[in-house]
C-alpha cells in the first residue's frame, strides 16, 4: 500500500507539473527556456511602456521648455530642463487654491465613506437584523445601477434637499454626503466583518458590551486593513471626479483640480500646465506607494473578497 501510494502520489505531482502551456520536459531543453525568457521580458517591457509611459513622458515634459516639447515630444531635454516650470504653474494657475480644494473635497468624502461603510457592514454584518439578507442584496443591487442613471436625481436632490428644503449648490457638502451612498465599500466591508471571529464578539457581549463599545472597541480595531484599502479608493475615486464637482460647485473658487485643470487649459502654456498636471498626479501616486501592501499582500482586500 505504501509503494502505491507513493507512486500515485508522484504521478499526480508529474500530472501537476505538465498541467501548464510547456512541460516540465520542455523547459529543460536550452531554446525553449530562452524562448520563454524572451517572451517574458517582451511582455514586461510592453507592459512597461502601456502603463509608464505616458506617466513618465508627463514627467519629463513638466521640466522641459514648451518649444523642445513641441519640437521634439519624445527627446530627452534636447535643450536643456527648466524646474521654473513648477513654480509658475503654482503661482501662475493658482494650484495651491485648486489643490487645498480638492483636498478638503478628499478629505471630507473619505471622513463620510469611513462613516457610511463601516456602520452599514457593521449592521448587517455583526448586528445582523431581521431582513440583513434582503438589505444586503439590495445594497447589491445597486451597484448594476448605471451611475449616469442617478445623475438627474441625485442633482434634483441636491439642490432642494427633501425635509429640509436646503440648497447644497456651491457647497462641498454637495460632494461630500453623496459620496457616502457607495455600495461597493458597503459591501467590501460587510465581507470582511463576515470574516472576523464570532467568539471575540460573543466573549464581548458576556463581558456587558453593548453595540456601541463592540464596534467602537472590539469592531474597528480589528478593521485597519479594510479600512486602509477603502480609504484609498475614497481619496483616490474623489481626486479623479469630474463630472460630479463640475455640475455641483460652480463657483470656480470651490473647484477641485480635475475641474479647474481642463478649463485653463486653451489660455495656459503647455509646458506649464503638464507642471500642473504632474502636481495634481503626485499625491494619488504617493497614497498608492505608501499603501501598495494592502493591496498586494495586507490581510484587506483577500479578506473582504474570501468566500
């Protein structure tokens, strides 16, 4: 029985290793391991360029002169680099006021989504009421809502918001609260609370916890790499919008970047607006390198998305 389960065993691995485009016995030979490897970096480099370049080509062009860019768009620095470009185009196109706008538009979108995420998983998650199935499919069902559909209404609602009958135009508060309404963190988080252990909660409401003090204390400790991951979508889905800022906050004074930028464009040389551009980039960029662990190998996402 031994001897035959070790033999089953080593065809099964053999069947493993040959389950792929090549073999194993294939990859032993020299030309298929060097034809292999060629593929490979062929592949890299082409993604490389597909998803670098353009981000590299902007940071070049924001420190050479506006004629060599014309002139000779992919030479590198034909005549020379000029950084004065940086500080006209924060000076000239007033990009320190777009800028703090939309970091207060950023900052109070990510506040509201925390808020709105982690208390509706929260419910029907770890509270778990009546009909938490059916809300939740309907949360879901949501999100197969075009966003273009919700556009009239949400407008409707926001300049005369009902009960209240207040005006939100020219306010950041007409982009901070509907971007609370986002199924898809809802819904992230609810799967990540799904994942946490029962008997800690259990243990807690022995102990005298309320729902209160089990989210506060228990709840939201466990939750920073979901809530890292979320947060960075929030700040990252807010600093990119257009349409939205541009329908609600007419006042150019409240205007983010992503609305401001395209309407200086036709009057703004081209050398200093892809400075304003490459300074509008630098902080979604940075937020994706100081967080790329959650994505890539944190806890968060793998376990929303488990089951």
């Amino acid at each position: 029985m031994t001897s035959l389960s070790r033999g089953w065993r080593g065809a099964r691995a053999r069947a493993t290793e040959d389950r792929g485009i090549v073999s194993a016995a294939d990859r032993r030979r020299r030309r298929t391991r060097w034809t292999l490897r060629i593929l490979h970096g062929a592949t890299l480099l082409f993604l490389l360029i597909v998803g670098l370049g353009p981000l590299l080509w902007m940071l070049k062009s924001s420190i050479t002169p506006t004629q060599d860019t014309l002139r000779a768009p992919m030479a590198l620095w034909p005549h020379g680099f000029d950084l004065s470009l940086f500080a006209t185009a924060w000076t000239r196109t007033h990009i320190d006021r777009y800028l703090l706008n939309t970091v207060w538009i950023a900052l109070g979108s990510w506040i509201v989504q925390i808020v709105v995420a982690t208390t509706a998983g929260y419910a029907l998650s770890v509270l778990r009421p009546r009909f938490h199935r059916l809300l939740t499919a309907l949360v879901l069902a949501t999100l197969f809502v075009p966003s273009i559909v919700l556009l009239v209404p949400l407008y409707l609602t926001v300049v005369d918001v009902p009960l209240v009958h207040f005006r939100l135009i020219d306010t950041f508060w007409a982009v901070w609260l509907p971007a609370g309404a986002t199924a898809f963190n809802v819904i992230l988080v609810k799967r990540f609370f799904d994942n946490l252990p029962r008997e800690i909660f259990e243990a807690a409401r022995v102990d005298g916890a309320g729902p209160f003090q089990l989210f506060w204390r228990i709840v939201l400790p466990m939750s920073r790499p979901i809530i890292g991951v979320v947060s960075v979508f929030a700040v990252i889905a807010t600093w990119k919008d257009y349409l939205w800022p541009l329908l609600v906050l007419r006042d150019p004074n409240l205007q983010p970047l992503s609305v401001r930028l395209p309407t200086l464009q036709p009057t703004t040389d081209l050398g200093i607006f892809i400075a304003a551009l490459t300074i509008s980039s630098v902080i979604p960029i940075a937020l994706f390198l100081l967080f790329q662990r959650l994505f890539l190998r944190g806890p968060g996402l793998s376990g929303a998305l488990k089951g």
